[in-house]
C-alpha cells in the first residue's frame, strides 16, 4: 500500500469562497430505527461469516445480560447514525460501575471476528468500537460518534454478582438525502430493481456534510468518488447544492500552482489533503461541467472556471509536443485498485476526455483563446495515441512495450470518444471477444462503472446489463443492503488494505447504477 506525504506544499486559501461555502445550508433528515433481533455465529457453518437469528428483539422488553456475557443485535439494515442505550439495573442495587465494550460491524465478519485479529495496512483505529463505563443506573447514552453498521455487538465486560443490567438500543439516523426522493425503477426485473434501491441507500447514506467516500471509512470528500455521486445525485435526490458546496470546498485551498487537492477534510476546518492524483485533478474539470450542464449556475462556473484551467496547467508539463503523456514513477494517478495494470493508456484517456470537457467550459466562459489552445493538445494526444497506442492487428489499444491488454485502457480511450463510432465499437467487439485470461479486467465499481458507461455510451446495452446484474447483483446476492467499496466475484473476502475487515461497506464509487439506468433508459 502505497501512500503520499508532502508536507512542503504550501497551500493558497480563497477567502471568498469559503465565505461562500459558509453562506450554503445543508439540510440533514433524520430516522429512527430499532434492532430486529438478536444474532450469532452460525455453528460449524459452510461460511464463516454467516450469522443466524437466535431471538427476537422487544423494543418495550429491551435486552437483559449478566457480566461477561455477549450478544450480536441486528439491526435488520444499514444504518448510519448515532446510537442510544437506555441501561437500567436488574436484582440488587448496582454496587459495582457497568462495563460495556460496544464493537459495530457493516458486515459479519466485523462482529464474528475480534478486532485484536485485525492485520491490514490501514489504521485499526478505523475499526468501529467503544469502551463504556456507567457509574450510576439507569442512565441513557447518547453515543457521539456517529456510526455505520448493522449489527452490534455488546460484551459486559463486567458488572457485579449482585445485578444485572437491561439494554433498550435505538440509532438516529443522519443523511442530506430526503429519503422521501428515492425513486422507483419501472421494471418487472427485481434484481434490476433491487440493485437501483441499493444503490440510492448507498448515495443517501454517503450524503452528509459533504459528499463522504465512506460513512465508516474514510469519512471525507473525495474528487474521483464526487463525481460520481453527483452524477447519481443528479439523477435522483437532486440535492445540487451540496454538489456546488463540496466543489467550493476544493477550490477554496490550492497549491501555490492552482492544483486541488485528491481529497479534504472538513473537521475541525477545511483542511485540504497532501495527496495529489493526476487523474482526480483533472475530474474537478469534469465535475465542474455536469454540474453546470445541470443547474446552469453561472455565478459558479464563473468563480471555478478558474481553477478548473488550473488542473490543465499544473500538469501540461508532464505532455511532451509529441502528444505523449509522461507518467511519473509512484502512486501519481489511480485508475483502478490494480496492481498488474500499466496506467499509461488510461491517463491518456483520462487526458483527452478532461481537455474535451474543459474545451465545453472555455465555450460556455467564450475562452476563444483556450478553446484554439485545447483544440491543438486534443489534436496531439488523439494523433499520438492512435499512432502508439492502437493496435491495427487486433484491433484494440495495446502497450507496446508489453503487449498488455486492459480493460481501463480501452474504457477510457473510448470514453474520450477518439477515432470514429466504428473504430469504437470495434475497439468493443475484440475485446469482447478476449478471453479473461489475457485481459487485465476492472477490480473496482468505480472502475466497473466507467467500463460499463463505456458500452452503453457505444450501444453495447445487452452486454452492459450482464455486468451490472453478475458485479453489483453479486454483492446484492452476497447480502449488501449498500454497495462495497471492493468486491473481487472470485474472493468476497479480498482487500487492497490486507483485511476485509477495514474495507467500507457502503461506498460512495458504487453508487452510480441508478445514474446508468436512469441516463440510459435501462428499463
């Protein structure tokens, strides 16, 4: 796991815009829900994470327990939100503090395994647990952490012989999505129908403050994962003012260069991030036009347009005037969760696809001089990667040192819409005609989703079908009630962080079905 640190940047703060963002209200909706039942590990199971019902859950009875017992609460759905416990005393007068260690889990595995096994990359201390110790009963927490999980485990860690103690839980949930907005798919297919209700809880639940990346982890703004969600926002809760906050948010601190941050902190202050990737830099562009194409906000396409030229120039020197894109040896650009690809033809794409939209917003500002300007880098890196990059032979783009064929390397080219419509859906035919043996495929639904874009965008819909009902359909069959922010179909169980344990379980990058049904008429 690769990570950056820069902590020389110096960073430029926009004072009128964050006095703007000030000025932007957001509203937050509110529900509450109660546990469903009581749950364990099931005994000598096929799966290890699988629990079973062992009782019911009787709001008015509450849970009773003894010291060092344990129970599993299910929640019956995920939920983010802040939990409160009405503990009350049973039998003799309470003569000894209760302990209670309280462990939330999105998913089993969070609340069969102890977090003490935990042996991933990331920080434990994203791993969703409390230490509580009540001096006087009955008394009710209201927890401040706020959490996302289904299920919770509760231990008494402790009381005294002498009593016991009773449970009463509820969680208030918290989101800037009206749920009251989430939108039926006209369908008689109820996978179909299931995976676009999945994927609306998925953009609800991220939908706090900012448009978070996760609730659980890593619970901040993200551009590569806001531009999706605005995009799913865009088709559903129509909630566009938190698009223009969070776009305001990353243009209020730059480099000294005018670069914006991959992602920023908004606790206890804005804080942007050391971390910088070329791809995401070039999506506020991206972001920046849906947005305006949307809403047709001037006053804010003004005040961003400039940053939006900025991401151009902060990396124009890494295109040499042969049209090719130079990639820097690290972590410089993401694409996708996945170690065997080489990036260089996707970061191309990704260069051209961002030039063709910044070309939209110098015509929308009458930027006649940027427009020209664009018009000959376009013309440079579309000749050059035809030249270099697309293979005549098999009729798809090729790293020529390699060989390599990719998935994310056709995609983005294609999203670029380079060449004609019959070189496109050709690029299409061959490679779908591949085995997956000699293709490095997508790891992601962020990446799964540009694939599938890619295949409506060039009619490709019978296909583009397929691969939403086997991807987010196989986490819909593998119990997600939100959708995941890595899911390998071969191994459930897979994390780029070494723990399935720390990976979100509702994620903002696979939230985007309800966009692609809705955009493209997939009913």
């Amino acid at each position: 796991m690769e990570f950056q640190t820069n902590p020389d940047i110096r960073f430029i703060t926009n004072e009128a815009f964050e006095a703007k963002i000030k000025q932007i209200e957001i509203e937050m909706y509110h529900e509450q829900v109660l546990p469903k039942r009581i749950v364990a590990a099931a005994p000598e199971s096929a799966s290890a994470n699988e629990l079973v019902e062992v009782a019911g859950y009787d709001p008015g009875e509450g849970i009773r327990m003894d010291r060092k017992e344990q129970v599993i609460v299910d929640f019956g759905e995920h939920c983010v939100g802040r939990v409160s416990l009405a503990i009350t005393s049973l039998g003799s007068p309470p003569d000894a503090p209760a302990k209670l260690r309280l462990s939330f889990g999105e998913t089993p595995v969070e609340v069969i395994r102890s977090f003490d096994s935990y042996k991933g990359e990331l920080s434990a201390s994203w791993l969703q647990e409390e230490l509580l110790t009540i001096d006087v009963l009955p008394e009710t927490l209201e927890l401040k952490r706020r959490y996302a999980f289904r299920y919770l485990k509760i231990k008494v860690v402790d009381t005294s012989p002498k009593y016991q103690i009773n449970l009463k839980l509820s969680c208030t949930t918290e989101s800037s999505a009206d749920k009251e907005k989430m939108k039926r798919l006209e369908t008689d297919d109820q996978l179909l129908q299931e995976i676009d209700r999945v994927s609306q809880k998925t953009l609800m639940q991220c939908m706090q403050d900012v448009f978070e990346d996760g609730p659980k982890r890593d619970r901040r703004l993200w551009l590569g994962d806001l531009r999706l969600q605005a995009l799913a926002n865009y088709a559903t809760f129509g909630a566009n003012d938190l698009v223009k906050k969070c776009l305001y948010l990353f243009a209020a601190q730059t480099t000294s260069e005018g670069q914006v941050s991959a992602n920023v902190f908004i606790e206890p202050r804005l804080i942007p991030d050391d971390t910088f990737l070329a791809d995401y830099s070039l999506f506020f562009i991206d972001t920046l036009l849906d947005y305006y194409r949307e809403t047709n906000d001037k006053e804010t396409l003004n005040d961003l347009y400039a940053t939006a030229v900025a991401q151009m120039r902060v990396l124009e020197d890494n295109i040499l005037p042969t049209g090719e894109v130079v990639v820097p040896q690290g972590w410089w650009a993401f694409i996708d969760w996945n170690e065997p690809l080489n990036k260089q033809i996707a970061i191309h794409g990704i260069f051209i696809y961002s030039y063709k939209r910044l070309k939209e917003l110098a015509l929308h500002m009458a930027d006649n001089q940027l427009v020209k300007e664009l018009d000959d880098k376009i013309q440079a890196l579309e000749q050059y990667a035809l030249n270099t990059y697309y293979n005549e032979e098999k009729g798809l783009f090729v790293d020529p040192a390699s060989g390599q064929i990719a998935i994310p390397s056709q995609t983005w080219m294609l999203l670029a819409e380079i060449g004609d419509g019959d070189l496109r859906r050709n690029v299409l035919e061959n490679l779908l005609a591949l085995d997956d043996e000699s293709v490095v495929g997508c790891n992601s639904p962020y990446m799964y989703h540009h694939y599938v874009e890619v295949l409506l965008q060039e009619g490709f819909r019978e296909e583009a079908v397929r691969i939403i009902k086997l991807y987010w359909g196989g986490m819909v069959e593998n119990g997600a009630d939100t959708f995941w922010e890595v899911y390998y179909p071969e191994d459930v169980t897979f994390s780029p962080y070494g723990d399935e344990m720390i990976n979100s379980y509702c994620h903002a990058w696979s939230c985007t079905p309800c966009y692609l049904f809705r955009k493209y008429g997939i009913v």
